[in-house]
C-alpha cells in the first residue's frame, strides 16, 4: 500500500499545507495510506484530518517514518546535513545551481533517497501541474505597495504578517495607503499565473499596471520602460536565457522606479534578471535598500503564499490532488518525469 506521510512544516512563518482533509479523506478511500504529524503552526488543524480517518503523528517525526512512506512537505528541510534516506515530495530549490539546494542532492545521494520536487512536476506538454503562483503574485504585489507606502513616509517597510484571507489584506493595505496618489506598477509575466495574482491586487487597490509578458520582452533588452515606473513586479521565473529587466546601472539612473517587488524571487541564480541585489528579503525585513535620492527598495520573499495560508493551501491542495492519486505509479506521468529530472541533477553532484 502506498504510504504518503503529511510533515509539519519546520521553516519560520510557514503555515500552509499541500493537502487538505477534505484531499486526504479522497486518497485514503482510494486506497492510499495517508499519515499526517500535528503541527504547531500548520493553518489547517488537525481535526479535519482526524476525522477524515488519517493516522496522526508527532511534530517533526518524519525522519522515522517507515522507510518506504514518501515525506510531503512544501519547503525545505532543517539544514543539518543528514542523510535522506525517504522518498520526499517538496520544493528543493536545488536545480539551477543555488548553493543549498546542491547540499540537499548531497543529502539525498548519500541517504539513498529521491527528490520528487513539486516545481518540475509537469504534464505531458511539460506545463506545472499546481503551483502557488496565483497566492504569489497577490501577495507579493501586497507587500511592493507596502513599501512603497513606507517610502511616502521616509521609511523602509516595518515587518508583515499573516491574513485571515483575502479580504482582510485588502482592508489593512487600504488603512496603509489611504488617500494618497496611487503609483503606477508594471507586472512582467502578466499573462502567467503569478502575473494574474499581481495584476488582480494592483487593479483592486486602483493601481494602474502595464502588463507585459512575452511578446513585450522578446526583444532581449533593454528595458529603459521599466525604469519609467513607481513599482516593477517581476513574475517571470528564472531561466537560462532570461533577458535583465533592471541592470545594476539602475540604482545611478535616470529613474521613476523606487520599488521592485522579485516575486519569482531567485536572486542567487545567474539567470536572475534583476542585478540590483543578490539576496532574499523575510517577514521582519521585507524591503532591502539598494540606492538612495530616490530610493531603490527591493522586496523579495521567497515563500509569499504564506501570508494567505488558508486560501492558497486550499487551491494549491486542489490543484495537486489528482497527481497525489496517481502515486502508486512513480515509473510514469508526472512522478516519473519528476524522477528522470531528480536523477539528471543529482548525477552532477
């Protein structure tokens, strides 16, 4: 019997969960054997699992765990270099050269283990078969037009926090930028699924936005256009051949630009197409300043969805529960080309 084992999550101001009650009660009567540890902070309580027939374990207790349960988690592990002898199910970030993620294919090469990462779980047209983008370009636009706020007060962005939902965020950034002047924005990778979150919040706050996506940028750059706005919100995921929106030389330029809100947030990269910083931001530190007169505040949190924990564990769940039904087979579909990508990565370390 197939055994999927629910961690909690061990990273700070990490809430969300990839499968729900209502998810968990469809795979057990599908045959599935499904084990959930509480969690002190999961958003989604652990009664509903309970009660959908889950076995229920301690905190933190994956690490042993039968060693044929495949481990679900979202983000990373504790970084303390043991071995990873599990089948885990989670984002590595570990496969375009970031430093930690080479340390985790070490983890699993050592322990035997395998990567299943949810970011290369694809269809046969190689399009994500769930993604957070949504919860990601909301929120992220969020925190861009907090900062700039804070800008319009002389200061840096003070720390963010988790919303109820929705509605709740809406209201706290109306109180936050009152009746001033509404900057302008423009979203690059409007089209996609981050783009359609961040363009949804600027257009909710009556932020006018300039949408581009892929006809807009195929040019390769410059960019100069970029520069000729309030805010830039980059929803374009870093790859090879990703063309530079904003070049260093932005923070001496000729600029309107004085927020940049990275939601695909992957400064470490070489494909990083903002060259103005070179590290993420966090909850208590969400804007990092790169340039002065004007200011030049970079905001770049790697786990955005979170501050909606509900809602974007919700659709996310949603999203992936037909590939979780499918987990008595890892040799083909998503799992087994999210395992031939997992053994090209891991055969270079």
């Amino acid at each position: 019997m197939t055994h999927l084992w629910v961690r909690a999550e061990q990273r700070p101001n990490e809430e969300r969960v990839g499968l729900t009650p209502e998810g968990a009660a469809a795979l057990l009567k599908a045959g599935l054997r499904v084990t959930v540890e509480r969690s002190s902070v999961r958003a989604i309580g652990i009664d509903g699992y309970i009660a959908a027939g889950c076995e229920i374990a301690a905190e933190n207790s994956w690490p042993d765990a039968p060693r044929d349960a495949i481990i679900f988690g979202l983000k990373e592990l504790p970084e303390d270099g043991t071995p990873l002898h599990h089948k885990h199910i989670m984002f590595g970030h570990a496969y375009k050269g970031q430093p930690a993620g080479r340390e985790l294919l070490k983890r699993f090469k050592a322990g035997g283990g395998t990567l299943y990462d949810l970011e290369y779980l694809v269809n046969e047209n190689g399009r994500r078969v769930a993604a957070f983008g949504y919860w990601a370009g909301f929120a992220g636009a969020a925190v861009a037009l907090r900062v700039w706020a804070a800008q319009q007060r002389g200061q840096i962005a003070g720390p963010v926090a988790k919303y109820a939902g929705k509605a709740e965020l809406i209201a706290d950034l109306q109180r936050e930028l009152g009746t001033a002047k509404r900057p302008e924005a423009i979203v690059i990778g409007a089209l996609g699924r981050v783009g359609t979150g961040a363009s949804d919040l600027c257009e909710q706050m009556q932020v006018k936005v300039t949408k581009w996506d892929m006809a807009e940028t195929a040019s390769g750059g410059p960019f100069p256009q970029v520069l000729e706005h309030e805010i830039f919100l980059n929803c374009i995921l870093a790859s090879p051949g990703c063309p530079v929106f904003v070049p260093a030389s932005a923070k001496t330029a000729a600029r309107r630009l004085t927020v940049i809100g990275d939601i695909a947030c992957d400064p470490t990269s070489d494909f990083s197409p903002i060259k103005v910083y070179d590290r993420a931001t966090d909850w208590n530190a969400p804007a990092l300043r790169v340039a002065e007169n004007p200011p030049l505040d970079v905001t770049a949190i790697d786990n955005l969805p979170s501050l909606l924990p509900v809602e974007s564990s919700q659709d996310y769940a949603a999203q992936l529960l037909p590939s979780l039904s499918t987990l008595v087979d890892l040799q083909s579909g998503v799992w087994g080309r999210a395992k031939t990508e997992y053994d090209r990565h891991v055969a270079t370390v």
